[in-house]
C-alpha cells in the first residue's frame, strides 16, 4: 500500500474537505505530516459506526444509562475517536432484538464486522486490535493496577457495621493507589492515558457517587494524588459525554444497599 505525504498546505486542502464532509467536529483538524491513508482512512471509517448496545437510563428517556462497564466501552470509542451507533437498552424489560444478540441479557455488546461481541474486557481489546490509533494498551505489569477498588468499595456499600472494617480494606486500597500515582503518574502508563484508566475511571465515578449519597462519604483529602487523579479522569470530554446522571447511578445501587 502506496502511503503519501503532503505538504501542510496540501494538508489543509484535505482538512478543508474533511470538515465540509462533517467529519471535523469527531476527528479534529487535519495536522502537517498526516498522510493520504490516515486521513482517508478516517473518512472511511465515519461511514460505518460500529453499532453498540448499552444501558439506558431508569428515569430519563433517550438518555445512557449507569453501567461502569458500557461507560467504558464508550469512552474507549470516544478516545480513539471510532464513530459509533449508540443503541439504548431497557435492562428491565428487556426488547426481543436485544435478547436474540445477548442471549444472557447483559451489556455492553458491540457489532464487529457482523458478529456481535459482548464483555467489555474482549470489546476493548478488539477496539485496540483493529484500530490501533492512538495507541491505549496497558502494560501487563500495570494493568492490575487498582483493580481491587471496585470490590472493596461495594462490600464497604453493603457494610451496616461500622466497625467491621470494610471501611478500612477500601482505604487501603485507595492509599495502595494513591502511592502509586504519586510515584508513577498522573495516568496508570504515566503521562497518557490507557485503558486501565478507562477501567478504573467509571468505577471510581460510582465510587464517589454512591459512597457520598449512601454514606456521606468522600476520599480523605490525605489522598491528594488519587483526588486530582479522579478530577482529571473526570474533567475529560469523553467521560462528559459518556457518563451517567446522578440519580441514575443513586437508584442502581439502592438495591445493593438495602438487601
């Protein structure tokens, strides 16, 4: 395959047609040393989102729903700027179309090249696999990083005994994470961000949700880097676009807390 480079004029020629073909506003302008594949290639991608099934919300229509692991999938798309075809799916009446996909009735499941893929740790590495720009893997031997949180925070959730210590195991979790970040931050891999971060991230946003509205509870301010770490996650354009609301993320662990 024939890969051409043009000059940054040439460049902007290209970017000029790329954002009267709508695409400017997902992909960004093109960039001096972009090359004709890469920049077609995206063109070619815009014409097939990959369709996804997530979660919808319980109380407002039209809206994604609280699921931490559809979120994932969705920032994965979003931060390697993949277009997708978001399918909203009611998981408590769930629609025939959906459960002929999944039989199992669970999100999120994604189409690829016709197949349907479910689990978001296989979704996520097929995303990496076929489009491998910009690059998001995690190392191996930090890809478990802060990977307990999440079932510590939950039994701490379910917790009526203040002094089982529950409280306790999820804090020295957080401290575990919060040390590492201070000595290998601001993101899991260092200075970028991966799909560990994409991981972890949903889940400490129904960490911090949860935990504050069930137990009027918040990371200690002694936690310094694992609070900035969570603002930063937090503040990205792609978590904006594909978190959940509050009261959705309220409602889907009430059960939890009152079983």
């Amino acid at each position: 395959m024939i890969s051409l480079r043009f000059q940054p004029c040439t460049v902007a020629v290209l970017s000029a047609l790329v954002s009267r073909a709508g695409f400017t506003r997902r992909y960004g302008t093109a960039k001096p040393g972009w090359t004709w594949t890469r920049l077609f290639g995206t063109m070619a991608m815009a014409a097939s989102p990959l369709e996804v099934c997530v979660k919808a919300s319980v109380i407002t229509p039209n809206k994604l729903g609280d699921c931490p692991f559809s979120q994932r999938v969705l920032l994965t798309l979003e931060e390697k700027h993949v277009p997708y075809d978001m399918k909203l799916v009611d998981l408590i009446n769930k629609p025939e179309w959906f459960l002929k996909i999944s039989p199992e009735g669970k999100v999120p499941v994604v189409k690829f090249d016709e197949k349907w893929v479910p689990d978001s740790d296989a979704i996520t590495q097929s995303l990496e696999e076929k489009y491998p720009e910009p690059p998001l893997t995690t190392p191996p031997e930090k890809a478990s990083v802060g990977s307990k949180i999440f079932s510590t925070f939950i039994v701490f959730l379910k917790s009526k005994d203040q002094g089982d210590g529950t409280e306790q195991a999820l804090l020295n979790e957080l401290c575990k994470f919060n040390d590492y970040l201070k000595e290998n931050g601001p993101f899991i891999n260092g200075e970028k961000i991966s799909a560990a971060d994409l991981s972890i991230g949903p889940k400490l946003h129904h960490m911090k949700i949860a935990l504050g509205h069930y137990k009027d509870w918040s990371v200690p301010d002694s936690l310094s880097f694992l609070k900035s770490y969570m603002e930063r996650i937090f503040s990205r354009v792609s978590f904006a676009k594909t978190q959940a609301q509050t009261e959705d993320v309220i409602i889907s662990w009430r059960q939890k807390v009152m079983a």
